[in-house]
C-alpha cells in the first residue's frame, strides 16, 4: 500500500539530546513537509523540501535541522536547541511542489522529559 | 502573511443531523486553494476536500460540501447527516497559487463532537 509512514509513533528523550524522527514516502511525491502540534492548536511549518538535496526554513525551523539524500526519506533531527521540543510532529507529502493536496502520515508525540 | 480563523472551538451536533464549521481567511493574495482537514483522536490528518478561489461552484465530496463566499473570505465546512465517526478535530487551510513551497497555513481548528 502507498502511503507515508512515521517512526516512532511515540518518543521519549530526556532534555539535552538530540533526537531524529523518522519520515518514509513511497507515494514517489516530490515534494515534502514537516510540521510541529501543540495541544489545541494548528499546525506549524518547521522545515519543507521540493526535491531531493534541498530544503527550505519553514515558519519554526530554530532548533531543528532536517536531510533530504533520498526522494523517499526526509528525517527531522530535534536538537538540543529546541527550548521546547514536546510536541507531536507530523510529516506530509505532495506529488509536485506546486501540488495542492498534502497527504499526512501518522505521527510522532515527542515528549522530552 | 496569511491568516485562517476558526471561531469555535468545540462544536455538539446530533448524530444524522448536519453541521457547519467555521472558518474565515485573510489574504492579499488574488489566487489560493483552501483545504480542510480531519484529525481524529489517533492524530493523523485526513483531507477532506479542496476549493480554489476561481471555482465558481462550491466543492463536494460525498457527505462533504465547502460553502465558498470569496466576497466574505469564509470558506465554511459543512457535514450532512452526521455519523459517530465524524467525531474529531476539524482544521481549515489555505495556501497561495504563487507560493512555490506550497505552505499551508492552518486555522486553530474546530473540535466535533456527534452525539448519539
């Protein structure tokens, strides 16, 4: 089945690592997307990437850093610069960048203790 | 910049009645698309349905219709006869035509809650 698959669906770290969440695509969409959840509220753009071996700063990308080596893969690393990592983090795909409809995969509820 | 209001925050309906969510919209851009989204309880989100500024016809998708008023900037979502399952939250999106990186930018969104 196609889809987007996010690893793992929960998260533990303690306060001070760094941690990477996982974000794999098999829809062969170019175009790609994290995004940060705090209770209650939308959605925020951390970091997005069009194709493969680029990436652009979204609305929050302080304290996170992403990757993009494969068409299907595009890892989130939260650092430890991120005043407040705990947050559930979705991924989302677009068959082109210029794609209207974003597809979501499931999520990772990060909790930083 | 844009900006997606949702004015309510937690909405009851009766299960197979209809129900209509809010959402209004900011914008000095002439050509968007507006999106919503359904995110039940396991967290991920679900599209729903899609209309672009130009489409003369309102959007529809099954049980789903989008009432577009450009003039108003609203764009609100309506559910008819109302199953169980529609319980969630519920979040308005739009994004310019001319914005490469294709950015959504969400509404604060709506909770349903349907009733038996």
């Amino acid at each position: 089945d196609g889809g987007i698959t996010q690893s793992p669906k929960y998260l533990f770290r303690k306060e001070g690592q760094n941690v990477t969440l996982s974000c794999e695509q098999n829809l062969n969409h170019d175009a790609m997307y994290w995004y940060r959840q705090d209770p209650g509220q939308g959605l925020r753009l951390i970091y997005y990437s069009q194709i493969v071996n680029d990436f652009q700063k979204g609305d929050i990308a302080e304290g996170y850093s992403v990757s993009r080596e494969k068409k299907e893969s595009f890892p989130l690393t939260v650092t430890s610069a991120q005043k407040n990592p705990t947050a559930f983090y979705l991924c989302a795909s677009s068959r082109q960048p210029d794609s209207f409809t974003q597809y979501f995969g499931p999520g990772t509820r990060l909790t930083v203790l | 910049a844009q900006k997606i209001t949702q004015t309510q925050p937690g909405m009851f309906v009766q299960e197979k009645e209809a129900v209509t969510l809010d959402c209004t919209y900011d914008t000095s851009d002439q050509s968007y698309g507006l999106f919503w989204y359904k995110q039940p309880s396991s967290g991920e989100m679900i599209f729903l349905i899609y209309q672009g500024s130009y489409d003369e016809q309102n959007a529809t998708e099954g049980r789903y219709s989008l009432n577009f008023q450009k003039a108003r900037k609203s764009a609100n979502l309506v559910i008819s006869a109302s199953q169980l399952g529609d319980s969630a939250m519920y979040f308005c999106a739009m994004r310019p035509y001319n914005n490469a990186g294709n950015m959504l930018t969400f509404g604060g969104g709506t909770r349903l809650m349907v009733k038996p």
